[in-house]
C-alpha cells in the first residue's frame, strides 16, 4: 500500500518531478470501497451521548433502586449517616484492590492473585513490625514501606510473567494466586499475625472532617488512579493496549513494559491494601480474603469496564464497588442469611455483563 | 430494548423485594418483642448450629426476635464488618462468639456506646469491659479433662501433641492451658510443641502426619475444637494409625461422631452449645430489661467415648447439623 495517499484526503498526487514515469492514481474500485466505510462511521458522538450510553449509568441506576428500596424498608438503620460510615469503611479495601483491577481488565488482561497478595503483604509487614517495636510512627512507616514493596515486588512478577513469557494473564495470576497465599502460611505456620499499632485508621477518634480515615485514604487512591487513567499517558497507553496491543505496539508503544507496570499497579495496590486491612483489622485474616479477587473483578466490570478491554472509567469502579457493599449491609440489615448476598452479587454481575454485551451489539447493528 | 432494559434492572430488585418479604424493620416496642441478634464465631460449623437451635428455642419460650448471622470462615476480618452493619440495626442486645480476642474489641465497643447489650457466647475478648456476661464452657476444666482421659488411653506413657485453632481464641486458649497444666503431672508423658490447625480441616490434617513422620514415639493427641478433632483424625486415618494413635478431641459434631463410633477417635469432650445459646438469649432479655445479670458463667461438659455415646445421657448433648 505504499504510495498511496490515504482515502479522503483532499491532497492531490505529488507531482513526479520526471513526467514520463506513469503517476500512481487511486483505485478507483478501492476508493469506492473505503468511501463506504467512511459513511458507516459514526460521527463522534457528544459526551452527554457518551454519558448516557455507558454501562456505568445503567450500574449507577441499579445502585440507586438498590438504595431508594433499602431505604425505604429501613428508613432508620439503613439510611443513617453512621450506616453510611459503616458501609464506606467497609467498602475501602475492596475499592483499593478494584482500582488496580480497572487497569488491568482494560488491557483485556485480569489479576486473580490480588487477595493472596493482601494477605502476604500484610503477613510480612506484621512480623517486621513486631520486629521494629510496639507503636509508634517508625512501626507504622516500616508497615507500609514493607507492604507495598511485596505487593509492588509479586506484580512485577506477574507483569513479566504476562508479557515476556507470554503466559495468559488467567494462569499467571492464578499461579501467583497459590503462590502468595501459600507463602504468607508458610511464613506463618498457618496462624495469623496479629498487631495492634495503627488503630486509629478506622475509629472516630482518627476522623478527619468526621469521615473515618481508611475512607479517605481509598477515596485518595480512587482520586490518584483516576488522574492517572485518564489524564496521563500512562492510562491512554493503557486503553491503547487494550483496544488493540498490536496497533498499539506499531503506534511506538513499548506494549511489554507498560504491561508490567500494570501488573506492579495492581500488585503495589494489594500490597497497599494489605497494610489497610492490617491497620484497620490488627491481623492479617489469611483466611478472610478468599473472594477478595473475585469481588474487585465483578466490582469492575459492574462499573463498566469490559473483560476484552479498551474500555472503562475509574468512575465506574467506585459505582461498582458500592454494589456488593451495599448488598451486603441491606442482608444483614434485613436479617437475610449471608449466603443470598453471594446469589444476589453473582445474579446482578451476569445481568450487567449480559446487558453490557447486549448495547454493544445493537450499536454495532444500527 | 426498553423491555430487556426492564427486565435486566427489574430481576435483581424483584429478587431483592422477593427475600425481603416478611423481613424490614419493626421497632421493638412496635409488635412487643426484643430484637436480639446473635452472631455466631463461624456460619455452618455443627457446634454453632447448635448454639443457634439453643438460642431459637430460647427465643420462641421467651417470645423474642431473634437473628443469626455469621461469617463464613473464622476470621475477625470477616466477622468484624457483620458487627458493624448489625450495629446499626440497633438491636436491643448481642450475643456474639467474637473470632478474636483483641480484633472483635473495638466494633464490640462501638455497640456497648450505642447502648446495645453485649453478651459474649464460647469465646471472649482480652478487654474486660466488654460483655455484660460470658458464657462458656469452663475450658481449663475441659483441657484437664481431655489429659486425664488421653493419659488413661494411652497407659501413662509416651508423646502426647496438643494441636489449638489459632492462639488468640480464648477458649482454645484456656483449653491449652488446662491440657497442658494436668499433663505435667504425669511423669511418664511426653508433651511436645503445641501446633495449630487456623480452624481449617486440610491443616489439621496436615500437621498430624507431619508430627507422626517426626515423632516415632507420637501416642495420643488432644485436638481442641470440632474442626481440628476432624481433620486430625482423618490425617491418622490417611496414614493407617488410627487406633494405634490415640486421639482425644474437642465437640461432637456428626463427623466426629462417626469418628468415635468406627474408632478413629477414643474420646470425645462435649460442650454444651445449646445451653449457652439458650442462656445467651435469657441473659440478652434481662440485659434488656435492665436487670442485672452474672458476669461469668461457666457451662460444663461430660466426655464421651464409644461405650457411652448411645446412651440417653450422652446422645442428648451431641451437636446438631440442623435444628
């Protein structure tokens, strides 16, 4: 195709500078062809048209009738300002993990280890406290400084696993997933470490502007991957390599090494988690975190973002998270057995999903 | 289009409305009955299910509304956010087994400050200000009793493992402590370091055969909890020593049952869960009402073995699947 000017352009030919050379003309057959397919494009579409059309309105919708009908059958207890803290504090950790998680499904890629990688985070970071003293703010730091590095360390892993060895993401992460899991038991002979020097991260006595803290640290994260998404380079290269990684790739995108960094995104994130749920909890739970991965995967793609990547909004994470947060409190709020949540999360993701698949292939038809 | 858009928000919230009929909120002076909800330490473990049928029973001789929730590991990870949210359905009390003794403290505190009740069910926490009362078994008592019987199975002589959930679990805890103080007076037996199961069957399981590799001379074992006693006699089944290693174990749930009765276990302490569930819900009512109730009660055990198990006596404390 070279030699060629693109369709639609309205330079003419260059002119050959030796005349008796046969000058290049577009195809007329081609040209009939691409002249089609520029009719069926779409013009771009305003963004309140955007708005409207994505699934993270539909997602908002649900989780508004969600609210109104629990509001309505508890106006009390469900729709009280302490119920509200209840609900966020508990839904921080979740959100921390699903803002790494949007980054990695936007590159049609997924991260199944981000519990086990919560867990030994914080199992490593609770045996170096204990080793640094008893409270104080050197324990508090080694905490952090010591669960986002393992966390940081295990993504990159992942990432050069994904991208250099070109394993699937599903088995990669997978394998971490027993890995890191194993290696926090292993560490710990099997029980869980236990500290109590960072209390204040959920209690009243460390609110900031009456919200508890840990809320606000994860609405800060939220804030940060946000900006990070969409208003840098990194995100744009990010929904590139998503959409089309080999586009992307010829575009001048080392595809490779941004992948990697998205994987140690995910990772340093459920490290950072890991020492949330380590200060909010004073242990490690190597036994609480089991859907913990598969919770940030729903919660992401109930926001919007699809499995086969390129598209999502950080937005849409933070809707997304609140769905299983809020089902949960309404159950107990409503005295339903625990196990319903679990039938109510998964019944609400294959609907979103299902209606999410089903918008696309009407546009695609129209 | 409109019509599967109906469909697709409509099916989750018709679900919603569907298992919420007949649930929703009803102040406690509105129908007349207390609201006391009980959480129990793990959802579906044999000796909480019991609990609950103790407890449910007291709510109907009582005429209280009572409701269970639970975690579905033992984790104060979990258990702490069912506190929370339980919390603010103000529930005139709480009867709670907490999963961990410093962990469960601060939502408990949260609730005592909201001027909820708090009784604490089989386990406690470190923070004496918590818990109007507890109710559980004396568990010292029940470590002495599992040494005696495991010194008696094995003839005074040997190795003996004491094998707990995770240290932090009071009751477990003090079962250690007794288990331990009594084997000290045998002279003949070898005690040798505790280890722990996290309340998870493939653990328990786990570290028997691995102690059976390392101790030729391993002669009984004291499994301190349901779970435990479980996974500890399957790894003595998986690796042909049943009988030849004697197991004393903790709770009698329908497995364990099983175990006495085809001899993989030799002994089994019982706990009374029904009871305690059923005092909880006694105590929440005249916590409620203001009355003043006993701070500490121990409910006791009786130990049985594969002689006994069918009898009347015995058969009656067994832990239920169901209610």
């Amino acid at each position: 195709m070279t030699g060629q000017t693109p369709a639609g352009t309205d330079e003419a030919p260059a002119k050959k500078p030796h005349d008796d050379i046969a000058v290049i003309t577009p195809d007329p057959a081609l040209a009939a062809v691409e002249r089609v397919a520029d009719e069926a494009v779409e013009p771009v579409p305003s963004a309140l048209q955007r708005l409207v059309r994505s699934s993270s309105i539909w997602t908002a919708g649900v989780l508004a009738l969600f609210i109104i009908v629990f509001s309505i059958l508890m106006p009390t207890s469900f729709a009280s300002a302490d119920n509200a803290t209840t609900i966020l504090s508990n839904a921080s950790i979740l959100l921390v993990l699903a803002v790494g998680m949007t980054f990695v499904i936007i590159t049609s890629g997924i991260d199944l280890s981000v519990g086990a990688v919560l867990v030994l985070s914080a199992v490593v970071a609770g045996q170096q406290m204990a080793k640094v003293g008893e409270s104080g703010t050197a324990v508090v730091v080694t905490a952090l400084v010591v669960a986002v590095a393992v966390g940081l360390f295990v993504g990159a892993v992942n990432g050069v696993l994904v991208a250099y060895a070109k394993v699937p993401p599903l088995i990669v992460t997978l394998g971490m997933l027993g890995i890191a899991l194993g290696t926090a038991r292993i560490l710990t002979k099997g029980i869980d470490v236990r500290t109590s020097a960072m209390e204040n991260i959920d209690t009243p006595q460390g609110a900031v502007f009456g919200i508890r803290l840990i809320v606000l640290i994860a609405l800060g994260v939220l804030i940060v991957g946000g900006v990070l998404l969409h208003l840098t380079r990194f995100g744009r290269y990010t929904y590139a390599i998503g959409s089309n990684a080999e586009a992307a790739r010829r575009s001048g995108v080392n595809v490779q090494l941004h992948l990697v960094k998205i994987y140690a995104l995910s990772g340093l994130l459920a490290g950072f988690a890991g020492f949330l749920s380590l200060a909010k909890f004073g242990t490690s739970g190597l036994s609480g975190h089991e859907s913990d991965s598969l919770g940030a995967i729903a919660a992401v793609v109930l926001g919007g973002t699809s499995l086969f990547g390129g598209i999502g909004t950080i937005v849409g994470t933070l809707i997304g998270v609140f769905i299983p947060a809020i089902l949960a409190n309404g159950f107990v709020l409503l005295d339903i057995q625990a196990y319903w949540q679990q039938v109510a999360v998964g019944v609400v993701l294959v609907a979103a999903v299902w209606f999410d698949q089903y918008k696309r292939r009407s546009r695609n038809r129209s | 289009m409109k019509r599967r858009l109906a469909v697709a928000i409509g099916v989750p919230a018709l679900l919603l409305a569907a298992t919420a009929c007949g649930a929703g909120e009803s102040s406690s002076t509105a129908d007349g009955k207390e609201k006391i909800t009980l959480i129990l330490g793990q959802a579906g473990e044999p000796f909480y299910i019991s609990m609950d049928c103790g407890a449910k029973q007291a709510a109907k001789d009582l005429k209280v509304d009572l409701d269970t929730q639970g975690p579905t590991a033992f984790d104060a990870t979990l258990q702490n956010p069912i506190i929370d949210t339980v919390v603010q359905k103000k529930p005139g009390a709480i009867l709670i087994a907490p999963n961990d003794d410093k962990a469960s403290v601060n939502p408990l505190k949260a609730a005592q400050d909201k001027g909820i009740k708090t009784i604490l069910v089989d386990t406690i926490v470190g923070d004496e200000s918590i818990g109007l009362s507890r109710i559980s078994s004396d568990n010292e008592a029940g470590g002495v009793a599992a040494a005696q019987e495991l010194a008696k199975q094995i003839g005074d002589k040997g190795s003996v493992l004491f094998i707990g959930t995770k240290p932090g679990v009071s009751s477990v805890d003090a079962r250690q402590r007794g288990f331990e103080k009594e084997i000290k007076n045998h002279s003949g037996i070898k005690l040798l370091p505790a280890q722990f199961s996290n309340n998870e069957l493939a653990k328990a399981n786990q570290v028997v055969t691995d102690t059976l590799t390392a101790n030729k001379d391993l002669a009984g074992i004291f499994a301190a909890n349901l779970t435990t006693a479980d996974g500890a006699a399957a790894g003595l089944k998986s690796t042909g020593k049943q009988g030849q290693v004697k197991i004393v174990g903790f709770d009698a749930g329908p497995q364990q049952v099983k175990q006495l009765t085809d001899g993989s276990v030799q002994a089994l302490v019982v706990q009374k869960p029904y009871d305690m569930g059923y005092k909880g819900v006694e105590f929440a009512l005249k916590a409620i009402k203001g009355e003043t109730v006993e701070k500490q009660v121990a409910t006791d055990f009786v130990v049985a073995t594969k002689e006994n198990v069918s009898t009347p006596e015995i058969s009656k404390y067994l832990y239920k699947e169901s209610c």
